[in-house]
C-alpha cells in the first residue's frame, strides 16, 4: 500500500498538489481548495510535489494581502503552521527552481562563486553563533517568506524563531552547493543536510479534513442546485453526534471500527430506521462528498447496515372510509380559535379536501399560491410547480379538480382570496419552505385531534396511499395515476409520451363522492 503523502491527492489515477483555502480567503479564491496536476505517475508527482506546494502557497499569500485591502482579514490570521521539515523542503526546492529559472532566461554562463562572506555567515548561523539582528539579517529574509505563507507564527527572538531560522541558513548552504556544483554541469547533487534527506512529505500526519466541513460544503453544493432542503437542518447535528462520539472532527481519520461503535451506540438511542435511513445516510453523503471532492480516499460508511427486524405492520397505510368520514366531519365543523390566522383557518378547511382528491403530498398542496389555481376550458386544474416550493420530482403536474370541491365552494374561496401562498405565511426569516414545513406538520397534529389516534397511519401521507387504492379499484390506467401523484415511471418506455389534461379530469371524475353523515 502506498504511503500517504501530505498535500498529495490522487484522483482517477492522476495526481494534484491540494492546498485547503482558510475560510477567510474563500471570497478572494473564490474556491475551497486549490489544485496543481501533477500528472499520472506517483514517483514523478512526489518528486515535483514541493514546488507545487510553494507555488499554491505564493497563490495564497497573494490572496492574504488581496483580503486585507479588503478588511475581510488580518495579517497572519488562520496560519497553516507545517512541519520544519516541509518548511526546509519547500525553500530548497524553490531555491533550486529559481536557478532553473535564471538558467533558462538565456546562455549566462558560470555562475561563478557566490560571496564568501555570505556564505560563512550563514554557516555561522547553523551552529548558532550569530545573534538575533545578524541572525535576522542573514535569513530573516526566508523567515519572513513562510511567515507571510501563513506557515508558521514563530516570533523573532524566540527558540522556535531561532531554530527555524538556523534550519533555513543550512537548507541556503544547500541550494548554493547545487548551484555551485550545475556551474560544473553536474545536475545530479544531492543533498547531504538531515532534513532534506528524509522526504519528510512522506508518512506525515495527513491534513486534516473535517466532518462538520465537508457537510457544510456537501449541503452548499445541494443548496446551489436546489435540492436537500428537508435535510438542511436535520443532517448538522448527526454530524456534530458522530464528532463527540469519536472526540474527533478529522474524516480522514474516521475507521469502519469507529462507525460500527457508533452504531452500536446509537441504536440504543433511537429506532434502526432512523439511524438507517436519517443517521448513517447523512454520514455515508458527507464521507463521499469528500472522495469526490478528492480529500478522501474511502467511506467506510459504504456497506454498513442496521440489522434489525421488519416492523409490524398492523393496518393499511391508507385512510379507512370511517377514519376519512371523522377527519371530514371534523374539518367542517371546525371554527377558528383566537390567534388563529386566516391561512390556517384555511388550511384546516380545505387542504384535507385536496389532498382526498389529489392524492399530493401534503407539502406540495401546503405551499400552493392562488395564482396555482388554474382553468382550461371546462377545467378547473390545479398546477403543482417547483415555482412555489418544493416538488420532489422537480418538475410541474397539473392535477385536475374533483366536482365535490368545487361544490364545496373552493373555487369561490380562491376567487377571493389574495395573491400569493393561500394556507401558509411566510414568517419573519421570509423561508418559505420551513414556513410550508411548520404549516404541514401543525396540520397533522390537528387531524390527530379530530380522532385518528392510531400511530399506524400517518395524518397527512396517508391521503396519497388512500388514493392510489381507490385509482387501482377503479381500474384507473397505471400512468395516469402516477402521473397524478408525481410518481418517476417504472421504465423508460412509460417516461415517453404525456397523459392530457383531460385524460387525467376524466380519471379524477371517477373518485367517488365522499359522504358523511351528519350524525356520525
């Protein structure tokens, strides 16, 4: 197995230089991360990793001092500290880059023989002999450089101050050897100081990558393209339950053993379905958005399982006639309470209605706008569009009217309704979709006060599995059905063709009425 190499990355056989943008310069860079290829072949990428590195690292200096014209920050904030011996590697690479460099501007020459003056002082500062003036004299110079790359907060005068400083005067000796020694045509030196003959990027603590991170960028990406609302909210904590559980926020550090502990752990906390289905999703999405933002090597969340048995079912997911007859009877004897705004009067009076006849989801009749409320002809439709919220399959359907509706007088509430959201209203942080969200769930509650108290139903959902009974009973076609209900096709010969509008009307026209006694 190859080991690990710091700032390397691999990804589809090829390899890059990785240097993570602190969140300060992400407005400068405008991105996470920055990257350099550095071609297919490892050795060759390790060989030519260090001048990657420094080059990424002058990109962000560069955005460090666009940033502080900015305000956006200050002068040394958010270091990247590294290791003395990545720092030595950096400047002897760079040293012999710029004497590649110079050597390629056109034919100069030998070089000659630098100052000797120089050169005994920067022995003298290896073994510690110089002071701190004539010490920062001499390589404050290349102390500065790093500092400047966010590198390291050594403070002139101070041991670590000096020690860097000593190392870097070593590593100057070296690069001036190599110079010396291509002015003869040998291009094959080596180096012969101790830090630099180790390849210290090698075997080192890998950067680390964050969980909470790598959820913030993952949920960023969905949010750009509109999806991942409903776990927006739900998935940060999970993550911040794993990094207390693991007393850890590295992903890269993140074992198979680690989760199954978590899991075993947590399974004494809440049901298997939710850790299957909530928990260990929101872990498996946020490891593999670091692999294929090219931060990971692997997910161990892939595979794990929940092994747990079936739950009981006890009863139809749907609505029973009696239970349907209570709710109904309910919505209309129902009066506004005090503080009861008019949206949600209206959402207990009619929504119930739509979904009986619709067969949506409960959020997607929750978020429509009077505007919504269309007519063709003879028909009166119902368009459910991503314009107004949330539409799992992110596409419009326009779902005809039910006769009972409209002799329910629901035509006549939209006509003098106002614009815009007709069951909810939008609150004071103007989310509309948490507003949809609050709206459905208070909804639900209330139909659990008008009698159905039986945990096997669910107060709003089970609206869509009623419906889809009745169509199959009606001998409805199977297309038109899920057509109506913003079901995806099966296979790809149903996604082809369209069902009409008045196909789908004739089809709505076949639900049967549903009546209720007043008595009962």
């Amino acid at each position: 197995m190859a080991s690990k190499v710091r700032h390397l990355c691999e990804r589809n056989g090829r390899y890059f230089a990785r240097l993570v943008v602190p969140e300060e310069l992400r407005p400068v860079v405008g991105k996470t991360e920055i990257r350099t290829p550095l071609g297919a072949d490892r050795r060759e990428a390790i060989r030519t990793l260090s001048r990657a590195v420094v080059a990424l690292q002058d990109r962000l200096v560069q955005a460090r001092r666009a940033a502080q014209r900015q305000g956006l920050t200050t002068r040394g904030s958010a270091s990247r500290l590294i290791p003395l011996s990545a720092i030595a590697h950096f400047r002897y690479t760079e040293g012999l880059a710029f004497d590649d460099e110079v050597r390629n501007q056109g034919p100069l020459g030998s070089f000659g023989f630098p100052d000797e003056n120089y050169t005994a002082l920067l022995k003298r500062a290896t073994i510690g002999s110089l002071n701190d003036d004539d010490l920062n004299a001499v390589t404050g110079w290349m102390v500065e450089n790093f500092r400047e790359r966010g590198n390291h907060a050594a403070t002139l005068g101070t041991p670590e101050w000096r020690e860097l400083a000593r190392m870097l005067a070593g590593v100057q000796l070296e690069v001036i050897s190599r110079t010396m020694e291509r002015d003869e045509g040998d291009f094959n030196g080596k180096p012969s100081l101790s830090i630099l003959t180790t390849p210290a990027l090698i075997d080192e603590q890998v950067e680390e990558v964050s969980l909470m991170g790598l959820l913030d960028s993952y949920l960023a990406e969905l949010k750009k393209a509109e999806r991942g609302h409903s776990v927006a909210k739900a998935w940060p904590p999970v993550i911040k339950r794993l990094t207390e559980f693991l007393r850890h926020d590295d992903a890269a550090k993140v074992t198979r053993a680690d989760l199954i502990k978590w899991r075993d752990d947590a399974l004494e906390k809440v049901s298997p379905s939710t850790f299957q289905n909530s928990w260990l999703a929101c872990v498996r999405a946020t490891l593999q958005s670091g692999i294929d933002a090219g931060l990971l090597k692997d997910n161990p969340a892939l595979g794990l399982k929940v092994r747990a048995g079936r739950q009981l079912v006890m009863r139809d997911k749907g609505f029973s006639d009696q239970e349907v007859r209570t709710i109904l009877r309910g919505v209309l004897a129902h009066k506004p309470v005090a503080h009861e705004t008019a949206h949600t009067s209206a959402s207990k009076k009619w929504v119930a209605w739509i979904c009986a006849f619709t067969g949506a989801r409960v959020g997607e009749i929750m978020q429509i706008r009077r505007e919504d409320i269309r007519q063709d002809g003879v028909i009166d439709f119902l368009r459910l569009t991503p314009e107004a919220g949330t539409i799992k399959t992110r596409k419009y359907r326009d779902v005809p009217l039910h006769k009972q509706l409209i002799e329910l007088g629901f035509m006549d509430f939209v006509k003098t309704a106002s614009d815009g959201p007709l069951f909810y209203k939008i609150g004071r942080a103007g989310d509309a979709r948490t507003s949809v969200t609050t709206a459905s769930s208070n909804l639900g509650k209330w139909i659990r006060t008008l009698g159905v108290s039986d945990k096997g139903v669910s107060p709003n959902h089970a609206w869509r599995h009623r419906f889809k009974t009745i169509g199959r009973e009606l001998e409805i076609d199977a297309r038109t059905l899920d057509d109506l209900q913003g079901h995806a096709p099966r296979t790809a010969g149903e996604a082809y063709g369209s069902v009409s509008l008045s196909m789908k009307a004739a089809a709505i026209a076949l639900f049967p009425r549903i009546e209720i006694d007043a008595g009962r």
